[in-house]
C-alpha cells in the first residue's frame, strides 16, 4: 500500500491529531533552535551565551516568549491598523502551512491506526510548498507597507525582491530532482532515493544550489537584508512590539525548519536513514525514522548558523546580482544537462556514452571557468606606468591654493 493510498484512509481525529504533533513540534523546535543558535554563536564567537535561567539557559527561549507576550502593544498612528494586524499572522500561518505534505516518518502506528506522520500527499506536493511560502512574502510586504514609516517600507520591498529572485533559483534548482525522480510528490521522491542513491550525490549542483537559495528566501545572515540594522534600524518589523513581533520572529524559525524539511526530504532521502543503518528503521515501531529526520533537518539548520557566525551581511547590489547572474544561468544550464543525462539512460544508451558526456560537460565547464579566472587577473593587472585606464575618468576640478596665515 503506497502513502498517498495509507494517508487517504485516515479519519478525521487522527488527522487532526497528526496537525496538533506538527504544530507542537514547530513550536518546540523553535524555542530550542533559538536556545541552540546563542549558544552556538556564542561557543563559535568565544562567548558564554545564555545560561542563567533553567539548567544551561534552557528555559530562556521560553522566558524570552512570556517577556514578549506580556509587552505593552503599540500600534503606530500612522499604521493602517487592520493591515498592521493580518500582516504577521499571514507570515506565520504560511509558514506553517508548508508542512502539510513533508513526510516526517515512515509507516507507524498511531492509537492503533497505522499511518504516517504526513497530513496528506499530492501529486504536486514540492510545489504546494513553494506557492505557501511564496504568500508568507505578502505578510512581510504589508509589514512593511502598513508601518507608515520609511524604513519598514524600505526593508518590506527589500524582502519581496529578494524572495522573488531566491525563489526563481530555487525552483529551477528543484528541476532536475523532479526529472530524476520522475514526480513532484513529496512521498515518491522520498521512495525513489530510498530504493537508490541519495539526491544530494547524483543532484550534488542542485543542492548547492538550493541550500544557498534557501538562505537567501529566508532573510538570514549573510542575505538578511531586510532587517540591516545599520540600514534600516530594523527592517520591516521597526514598528512592531509585544505578540505581533513575536510572531515575525517564529515566522522566522518556522521558516528555516520548513525548507531545511524539504531540503532533508529532496536530497537526503528524507526520514530513511543512510546507507547501511536501515535497520534501525524498525526501532521504536518505525518512529525510529523521525529521529532521522530531525538529525538530518538540524544537519542543515546549523550551517544557518554556521553562516550567520562567519560571513558579513553582502551589499544589497552583490546579492541581487548574484541571484540573477550567477545562481539562474547555472541552474538552467545544469537542467539541460540532467535532462540529456535521463533522455540517455532511458533510451538504452551504453554507460560509456553516458560517462563520456559527463566528462565533456566537465572539461567544457573547467575551460570556461579558466577562461574567467584568467580575464579577472587580466583586468587586475596594474597598468604600465604612464598608460591611462580604459575607461573615461573625469577630469579633476580646477583646486585653487589657499594661503594659510602664518605659512608660507
């Protein structure tokens, strides 16, 4: 029996049952990714971090929650007040949403029902979670926008762009997993790299790819343009306090665990645990499984901290460019590729001419990246003595001498 076939037979408190766990899951996951990032950035950064309240600091993720849902809410009089309210829940609600089709577990047993931890598979489930975090955008936008202030505004439309471009790479990243596996179904994919090798070895490009898009959708150090503090004060959130900032900030959280989820699900081979320990799948009656699916979604959320310690926050211009010049083209050219590599196997040709191609992409890709690192040393060169750039250079104004008393 497939999951799609196990999950359509589910009644209706075991469903909302299974959306109450995720929920509480997010939740939980959010107060310790939160406690874990301080503590991380502060071992990294030679720091002690939080540690006062509860056992190792454990509790002031929680303590920090209550401090925020007891704050003073202020609403700015310039705000458009309705806008000003819907606009986290938006963010946050979205957020959630992506977890409807994210396969935690495989098949297990739940007061006697035997299903999955999945609320429901679609034929087109990868791309159900792109179009609900594409609408948490809105929430940020209208942030922004219902603030009546400059610097939310600037930091809303900051966001919108940047999600727009990231999320172009990431769904062109996406391609040529959906080629490989031959489905969009959270589920099938899942299947497919357990019955063969991980995505992440055979689609190693696209899986740059994303991990690098999925940094930049969220707005997290070094692409959280949206909220520079040097900038923009704060970035679309300035005017926000109490719950309502609250919020944003597990919209936040949610979000990095919701694509770090499809990420583990697409090319990490999901909940199946890695080659040669599949028989620890059975433990637990098969819950087993959802320990590697958290250890795998932790894998990608500490190189989202790890990123956050060590890099600076890009220039606005260099990363836009980046997205457009560089992540896209790539993508692209990388589809082309993955999908002559399939149209070969499936048409029966030899491995020799399989290997053959690949090997003339990649002599074709290392002589046009010698090419470029040469021009680029090229253009670095200083210039003969006496010899003028090739590029105008205004003329400097006319510089009067001043005479200063007591000079000469």
């Amino acid at each position: 029996m497939t999951t799609a076939e196990l999950l359509g037979k589910d009644p209706g408190w075991i469903i909302a049952l299974k959306a109450l766990i995720v929920f509480v899951i997010c939740v939980v996951a959010t107060l310790m990714a939160v406690w874990t990032e301080r503590r991380v950035l502060a071992k990294m950064q030679l720091r002690t971090g939080p540690n006062r309240v509860g056992k190792f600091g454990l509790l002031q993720s929680l303590s920090d929650g209550v401090k925020l849902a007891l704050k003073e809410d202020i609403i700015p009089a310039a705000a458009d007040k309705i806008v000003f309210i819907i606009a986290p829940i938006i963010a946050t609600s979205m957020c959630f949403m992506a977890f409807a089709v994210i396969p935690m577990t495989g098949v297990v047993n739940l007061f006697g029902h035997k299903t999955a931890l999945q609320l429901t598979d679609l034929p087109v489930g990868v791309l159900y979670v792109l179009a609900v975090t594409s609408i948490g955008v809105y929430g940020v936008v209208l942030a922004g926008w219902s603030s009546g202030s400059t610097y939310p505004l600037l930091g809303g439309l900051r966001s919108s762009a940047q999600v727009i471009s990231y999320e172009v790479a990431m769904g062109l990243s996406l391609v040529a997993v959906f080629i490989y596996a031959g489905s969009m179904s959270t589920s099938k994919i899942v299947a497919s790299q357990h019955e063969n090798i991980w995505n992440v070895v055979v689609l190693f490009p696209s899986f740059i790819i994303y991990v690098i898009s999925m940094v930049g959708e969220t707005n997290r150090a070094p692409f959280d343009l949206a909220e520079a503090e040097g900038e923009l004060v704060g970035g679309f959130h300035t005017e926000y306090s109490s719950l309502k900032f609250a919020l944003f900030f597990l919209a936040e959280y949610v979000n990095i665990i919701a694509v770090s989820a499809l990420a583990t699900t697409l090319f990490l081979g999901g909940y199946h645990a890695p080659p040669g320990l599949g028989f620890t799948e059975q433990w637990l009656g098969g819950w087993f499984t959802f320990i590697w699916f958290l250890l795998k979604v932790n894998l990608f959320f500490f190189i989202f901290m790890w990123l956050r310690a060590t890099l600076p926050r890009l220039r606005y211009d260099q990363f836009m460019k980046f997205g457009w010049k560089v992540l896209i083209p790539v993508s692209l050219i990388w589809i082309l590729i993955v999908a002559t590599l399939r149209v070969l196997q499936q048409e029966g040709a030899s491995r020799s001419v399989v290997a053959a191609f690949a090997a003339g992409v990649v002599v074709i890709v290392m002589a046009i990246s010698s090419l470029a690192d040469r021009s680029k040393q090229k253009s670095r060169e200083p210039l003969p003595q006496g010899e003028a750039p090739d590029f105008p250079v205004p003329s400097l104004p006319n510089v009067k001498s001043l005479k200063v008393s007591g000079g000469e």
